[in-house]
C-alpha cells in the first residue's frame, strides 16, 4: 500500500506573544553589537550615528506597520512572497523566494551561527587558538565554522518536532536577550566611569570620515577628514548597510502566518510591536555607547566589538568580556532559532507553487515542513563552509531595501488597482506611512548605487540569475 504523504493544513500554534517574539528574536543577532563602528567610521559624529539609527527605525516601522494591510488581505503562509506573487505575479514571487534561499535566509542564518561561534570562542580560547581543520591557499575550515554548522542543524532539528518546541526556544531566548539589553543599557548609564556624552556630541552636524588605512588595511586614528555636501550622504548609505542589515528579518512572522492564531490581526499586532520595541533598544544601546566611549573608542573597537569594550568600561576587563560573550551567544542562538523556524514555511509554500522541489511541499507527522527545514539547514551549513556569506551580506542589504520597496509599493497599488478588497487592517496614516518608507528606501537605495556600488550590483546580480531558473521551471511544468 503507497504511503500516503502528510500535508494537512497546519495548526495555529502561536498567539500574538509568541510572534512578537518571533520578531524581536529574527531581528536581535550580533549586528547591534558591531555595526555602530562602522557607522562611526563613515560619520564620525554622535548626531549622525543617532541620526542613522533614527532613519533605519522609522524605515523599519513605516515598512512593519504597512505590510500589516497585506497580512491581513493574505493570511497564508509564505508571507512576504505570497504578497509579491498575488500582487505582481508568480516571477516576482519566484526572484524574491530565490532570493531568500540562495542568501538572504540562508546567509542570515550562516553568518549569525558563526557570530555565535566566534563569540563562543571568547569563553573556549582554544577555539579561536585550535590549528584550522583543513587550509588551502586563503581558504580554511575552522572548529568556528564547524560549531556554527552545529549549531544550525541543532536547531533545524528541534524545529522538525514540531512548532512548539521551536516557539518555546524562541521565546525562552528572546526573552533572555530582551532582559540582558536592559540590563546592558541600565548599567551602562548607571556604572560608566567616564561619560563622553558632551564629547562626542560636541560635533554637532559636523560630519568626519576615516579614510586613511595602513599598510595591513587597518583604520588608522588619526585619518579623520571632515566631509561635506554629497559626500555625507553617500557616507550614511554606506553606514546604513549595517544598521539596516540589523533591524531586517522582522518579516519573518509573515512568513508563518498559517500557524498564527487569528493572522488578521496579530501578524500586524506582532510586527509593530516588536520592531518598535526593538528599534527603542538599538536607540537606547547607542546612547549607550556614546555615554562610555569617545568616539576613538567606538569607531576603532577591536574587531569592530563596541559592546565588549563597554561591557568592559562597566564591568572590568575579565568579567565584562564574559557577559557581553554569554549575550551575544544567547542572541545569535535565538536569532538562528527564529530565522530556521521561519524561513521554511516559505520554500514549502514555492513548493507547492511547483516554485521549489516538490519534496519541500510535506510535512511531517509532527505538522511541520521537515524536508523543507533540512534543505535550508543544509544550504546554510554550506555557506558557514564557503566562507563568503559576509561578503554575501554586505551586498544584500540594497536587495532587502528593493524588495520591501516592491511590497510597501504592493499596498499602494492594490489600494489603486483593487480599492474593493478586504482589508481587515488598513495601513495607519496612508498614505503618508508607505510614501515615507518609499522616500527613504529610493535614496538609500540611489546613494549606494552611485557611490557604494559593490554593496548593489552583486546582490542584484544574484537575485537576477533567478530569472533562467524561473523560465526554466515553467518550461517543465508547460511540458508535463
């Protein structure tokens, strides 16, 4: 007798808790714990490092609050492509999906598991001490890697038990990371021993880049230059890359609409919620550090590692380097979780589109998307190995921003095209909400097209080889 394959429609395992922690989990990695060095560099100014953090937080929420129109019209799994196929056709859908599996999600998730190996290595030495296990030329596999690639097929395999073993983790982690940032951002006001607040402020508008390096590529101290006109905007596009690469991923809980109880009104709930909760803390943390450090210390942190410098201005050398170690690893092990959780839903509702391999379309006897789990585990394992997923990175912030302008554009022209639709939840100040979003997505987006050009093409060029492979697939099913 043919085993007959389990699909089912899944159960509504997740209330409005569990998927504003979804959000706040997907988007808290490693990058705010990083990033702001970089920002620093390019900037060099306390107004403009806040004044980047205040753009990326509005961009985040104009985007959150006007994709709430979309949940709640298609309440389906898939989310963010599932708006994009029903609003603009099946290829869009595809080049974002392929998108998604080729590096968004999967890079995602292979560069925060290595963030949490690397910070792991704070506490085991002789990780970062340890021969490589295998080196050719530039090329090298390191125990880094190898426990990152652990660690995504750990959490792969709790999420194919079913979603309530991956929604407790999540929520346990989040939860954690949530409470140690307060605790990072009370303390970093309350214990600081040398406040640089007036210091670092003292700037004003001025804008300053680092632009000197020496002979090893290292940033030196003493290479500041003010900059003016257009050069300070491209300057905070090219700082934006990271800011906005850590405040991504909050759509994931579109993306798990079929497992949310009541989809209409709690995706939209938990998007809001918690991308404002998070960008408060991201505020919040950079105040943080322009309070402990001057500008120096936050612009030349080694390894770009803010935190770990503050944590150490707090608490001391040897125990501050310890707890900023345990948070990032709580952090990225969280992130990790909701990202995998996640990101399947999306390939097994392609599959079934016949977007993606058939296998990807079943579930398991547990109700989740096993198969689909494991292609992308496997997929992100590899990327840890290849070892260019930050590379990958850096040049998909720009695709991130062009495919949210495309959705954030989809309520506009759904409003003009459809005006008769349900719309269970309507877009909060339209259009004002999804202009704003448009206005500053199209300039991050120009800038870095004309002065950071190797933070665009190639994340444009993998998301367009995407388009034979469409083709491709839709030829076959012509044919059968």
């Amino acid at each position: 007798m043919e085993k007959k394959q389990v699909e089912g429609v899944p159960k509504r395992k997740l209330g409005l808790f569990d998927g504003t922690m979804l959000v706040m989990g997907s988007m808290i990695g490693s990058g705010i714990f990083i990033v702001s060095a970089d920002i620093m560099r390019n900037l060099g100014s306390g107004y403009l490092l806040i004044v980047v953090w205040l753009i990326t937080g509005v961009m985040t929420v104009a985007a959150a609050i006007s994709y709430g129109e979309l949940s709640s019209m298609f309440p389906k799994a898939g989310g963010q492509y599932t708006y994009l196929k029903e609003i603009f056709g099946k290829m869009m859908g595809f080049l974002y999906g392929w998108g998604l599996f080729a590096v968004i999600q999967t890079g995602t998730i292979a560069a925060v598991a290595v963030a949490f190996g690397k910070f792991t290595a704070y506490l085991i030495p002789s990780l970062n001490d340890a021969a490589p296990i295998f080196q050719s030329g530039g090329y090298k596999i390191t125990w880094i890697q190898i426990l990152a690639i652990g660690v995504i097929l750990l959490l792969t395999y709790v999420n194919t038990k079913g979603v309530e073993g991956g929604k407790w983790l999540q929520n346990i982690f989040t939860g954690a990371k949530i409470v140690a940032l307060i605790g990072l951002i009370t303390l970093g006001f309350l214990l600081v021993k040398n406040n640089f607040w007036t210091e670092n402020m003292s700037f004003g508008w001025n804008a300053f880049a680092n632009l000197k390096t020496d002979a090893s590529g290292n940033f030196l101290k003493s290479g500041w230059e003010s900059i003016s006109g257009m050069t300070i905007a491209g300057g905070i596009a090219a700082a934006m890359v990271g800011s906005v690469f850590s405040s991504v991923a909050w759509e994931n809980v579109t993306f798990v609409s079929g497992e949310i109880e009541n989809p209409k009104r709690n995706v939209v709930r938990a998007m809001v919620l918690g991308t404002s909760m998070v960008m408060v803390l991201y505020l919040l943390v950079n105040v943080v550090y322009l309070v402990a450090l001057n500008r120096d210390a936050i612009a030349f942190a080694p390894n770009d590692r803010i935190a770990v410098v503050v944590s150490e201005q707090i608490f001391g050398s040897g125990i501050g380097t310890i707890i900023i170690a345990v948070l990032v690893m709580i952090s990225t092990f969280g992130c990790v979780n909701g990202i995998v959780l996640a990101g399947s839903r999306v390939f097994q509702t392609m599959a079934k589109d016949g977007m993606f391999f058939k296998a990807a379309t079943e579930n398991n006897k547990n109700g989740v998307p096993a198969k689909s789990l494991w292609m992308q585990g496997i997929w992100a394992a590899a990327l840890c190995l290849s070892g260019q997923y930050g590379n990958l990175l850096d040049m998909i912030s720009f695709v991130i921003v062009l495919f949210y302008m495309i959705t954030v554009f989809g309520v506009i022209y759904l409003r003009i095209k459809k005006p008769n639709l349900e719309r269970p939840y309507k877009t909060w100040l339209y259009p004002i909400t999804p202009i704003v979003y448009l206005l500053i997505g199209t300039a991050f987006c120009a800038l870095l097209l004309f002065y950071k050009q190797q933070y665009t093409w190639p994340g444009l060029i993998i998301v367009l080889l995407g388009v034979p492979i469409y083709f491709l697939i839709n030829k076959k099913e012509q044919q059968s």
